[in-house]
C-alpha cells in the first residue's frame, strides 16, 4: 500500500483540484446574487454609501477576517512564552 492511499480523502493530491473548483463554485455562487439584489444603503444620509458598492460584504468579510488574523499574529508575539514554561 503506497502512502497516498492512507491518507484522508481531503488530503489526496488527485482531490485537489476538485477541491479547488468546489471552493470557486460556493465563492462564485456567493457573489452571484450580487448582480441581482438593490441595495439599500443604512448610513446614506450622513454621506456614507460604502455599504452599497458592488460586493461590499465579500470584502468587508475578508478584510475583516484578514485584519484579525494579523491581529492575533501580533498579539501572539507579545503573549507568547518559553518553551519551558511548565518545567520552570
């Protein structure tokens, strides 16, 4: 038995391209409504119609997560500790 075929099916390298065409399906059927949909700005009387450009919440999602992930990165720079901690 070669080493490929004990592996979990999602980590096969013959499954990663279906993988990656399931991913840009869900992505593209996620934006799609996007063509479809008015949008109703909440904030457009004080001068803001951000929420109503085209895509607003896809990229304010990956932005946002984008910008937690950096986030942790940073805060686990100044949290971390020693690989010795629990033998001290």
């Amino acid at each position: 038995m070669d080493n490929e075929s004990n592996k979990h099916w999602l980590y096969r390298k013959k499954n990663l391209p279906t993988l990656w065409g399931i991913q840009i399906a869900i992505l593209v059927l996620a934006v799609l409504p996007e063509f479809f949909v008015h949008h109703h700005p909440h904030f457009e009387q004080q001068g803001i119609g951000m929420d109503a450009t085209w895509g607003f919440f896809a990229w304010y999602g990956f932005l946002t997560c984008t910008a937690m992930v950096v986030g942790a990165k940073l805060l686990g720079i100044f949290l971390k500790r020693k690989d010795t901690y629990y033998d001290d």
